[in-house]
C-alpha cells in the first residue's frame, strides 16, 4: 500500500482508463464489518467521507448489507484506493485518503461503544497516534473486545514500536499476515505468531495458500484452505477476520473460528473486488 494525493490517483485511472476495472465500496475496516452484517451480525462503522457520489455509494452499501453507519461529512472527497491485480492475483494499492483523514477523537463518542461488544479497528489508522489511542482506549473503557488487523508491512515497518505498545496495553486479538507478523515482531512464522501470542489474548497469522496460525496461551491451530479458483485476493484477509470475529461472538471453538474464516477468504478471491454476490454469501450461510 502507497499514499498517494488526489493528482496522483486520477494520473494512475487515467493511464488505467482501458484496462478492465470494476468499482465496490472497501477499505479493511470496511470490508471486515460488511462481512459480520452479511452472516447477520449486529454492526456498525465509524468513519468520514465526503458529500459526493463515492460517500453517497458508500453510505448505501454499508446499509443494504445491514451495517448501522455513525458517519461524519466532510466537504473532502471521499477517499478511494486503486487497487491493482497482477496477472498472479495478488494486488498493489494506491491510496488517497481524502475524507477519511478528518476522522478524530472529536468523532469518538462512548455511546456509540456501548452498543456493542467488539470494536475491531485497522492498522492503517496509526498515521494518527492519538486518535487510534483514543478509539482503543475507548473500547476498553466500555467492555469491549478489541482486534487490530495490521496494515501493510511497510507502515509496521515504520510505527513497530507505536504498534506493539497498543497491542500490548488494549488489543486482544491480532490479524496479521506473514509479512506483517515479521515486520512487527522482526522474527519468522512460527517466532512472530509465539511473540505475538505473548501480549494478546489471541494472535492469528494468515500463511496465504498454507492458510493460516492460531495461537492462543499454549494452544496453536493450524487451519487449512479450502479449494477455490483464484482470481483476486483482494479482501481475503478482510473476510477472514469477518468470519473468525463472527465465529468468537457466538461461542465457536477457536478451530471453528478459523475454518469460517478460511470459508469467507477462499469465498472472495473467487471474485474481482472485496465484495461477494448475495447468492454466494446463500451458500456460505447454509455451510457455516
């Protein structure tokens, strides 16, 4: 993932202007609660965009699939990432953050918190230390359950220290894939899920095509893949947490957890984008 400005962003579209595309609302978070609304789960999203077409698409989206927005309006556009698939399916991102880079303390109510039971917050966020701090803090002070999914290895990379010491003192479940266990815990696999393990309740690392770690105090869970046709993995890591979050919420085992977060990851990859069409979500319901 690279920021990018609005001049930078409409230069990539328009050298991408003939090449195939599609258009879905994202973002980690995002994708992550649009999931838990999609298997039924009571949610909601705190976020800002801007009063143009994207926020309006945005907005919508977020309620078709059922999620409860808390939203705040900008006079920014809305931010948007490009992201491009490689003919390998794996995805590069050029991000402008528009709108989304308002989001502050001010925007954090403890009522909104009270409504629920686990707050689940992105690593992307840390560009605002103390805004992340206060969300997290927030959280704690009302009796939730928090999760982080890193963010790109690069952006760990350049806040470990800030990273670690949230995970430590707030989060009790950690997403991370490969790249991201090791940029923050500067260790391999198994060492980076053991570390982790150390200053959470649960620490997960996604393995890719191996699928993925659970470790949770001495127990550790390897969990499989399922069979798929890869086209995008875009959102993979997003539906994971959805179905491992949704999983924990309704008192499945740890092993349970991973394999419905296996079933929504190897899902989406079979489709363009982060967003999967209402019959596959059918399918996914019925086999949960």
């Amino acid at each position: 993932m690279q920021l990018v400005d609005m001049k930078r962003s409409n230069s990539i579209l328009e050298a991408l202007k003939n090449h195939e595309r599609s258009f879905s609302a994202g973002g980690s978070t995002a994708n992550t609660i649009h999931g838990l609304a999609k298997l039924s789960a009571q949610t909601g999203y705190i976020g800002v965009i801007g009063e143009d077409e994207l926020g309006g698409f945005f907005v919508q989206d977020m309620i078709n699939a059922g999620v409860e927005p808390h939203m705040i309006h900008s006079r920014q556009e809305t931010g948007r990432a490009v992201a491009l698939v490689t003919p390998d399916s794996e995805r590069t991102f050029a991000t402008y953050l528009g709108a989304a880079i308002e989001l502050n303390t001010n925007h954090l109510q403890s009522g909104i918190f009270r409504k629920y039971s686990y707050f689940h917050i992105e690593g992307y966020l840390v560009q605002d230390h103390e805004l992340m701090v206060s969300a997290v803090r927030l959280a704690k002070e009302n009796n939730l359950t928090v999760s982080i999914d890193l963010p790109s290895y690069n952006i760990v990379e350049a806040n470990r220290e800030f990273l670690w010491g949230i995970i430590e003192n707030y989060v009790d479940i950690v997403f991370a894939n490969e790249e991201e266990a090791k940029a923050i815990s500067a260790k391999d696999t198994m060492d980076a899920l053991n570390e982790i393990s150390q200053i959470c309740d649960i620490a997960i690392v996604k393995t890719g095509d191996q699928g993925s770690l659970i470790k949770s105090g001495n127990e550790t869970i390897p969990i499989g893949i399922i069979p798929v046709t890869l086209l995008d993995t875009t959102g993979a890591g997003d539906l994971y947490a959805a179905g491992f979050l949704y999983g924990l919420a309704n008192d499945k085992s740890l092993q349970e957890c991973g394999r419905i977060g296996a079933l929504l990851a190897g899902n989406v990859i079979e489709f363009m984008g982060s967003k999967m069409p209402e019959e596959r979500w059918i399918s996914i319901i019925s086999q949960i």
